[in-house]
C-alpha cells in the first residue's frame, strides 16, 4: 500500500507540477492581464475621444461606408 502511495504521489507530482514562486514585488500573471486590458480601454477610449472632438470641430469627416467597400462606376 505505502509504494502504490508513494508512486501515486509521484505520478501526480509529474502531472501537477509546483508553479514557479513568484517574487513578492512581482504582480501574479492575472494582475498582469488585468492591468493590460485596463490599459488597451484606456488606449480606445482616448482614441475615440479625440475623434468625437475633432469631428465636432469639423476637423474630420465621418465616413459611413469605409471607402474600401464603395464601387465606382
């Protein structure tokens, strides 16, 4: 029973490996996801600002159909 145990333990040992210590002054890796996302919202929502501001301004012309899509004759 005790080296069933024993290989059991092992086994798992192998399967589930002990994460890596992570040192304390280090953000865990969800934080880092976390504080990533934060910073591409604030990144898009600064971009769709200064858009929103510079088409009140008449600086920009809205398009509603990307030109990409528009057919000439």
């Amino acid at each position: 029973m005790e080296r069933q145990t024993k290989a059991m333990r092992a086994l798992s040992r192998r399967a589930f490996p002990e994460p890596d210590a992570v040192a304390d002054e280090e953000p865990a890796p969800i934080d880092q996801a976390r504080v990533q996302r934060r910073r591409q919202a604030a990144a898009t929502e600064a971009a769709a600002l200064r858009r929103a501001r510079a088409e009140g301004a008449g600086l920009v012309v809205r398009e509603t159909v990307p030109r990409s899509l528009v057919r000439t004759a």
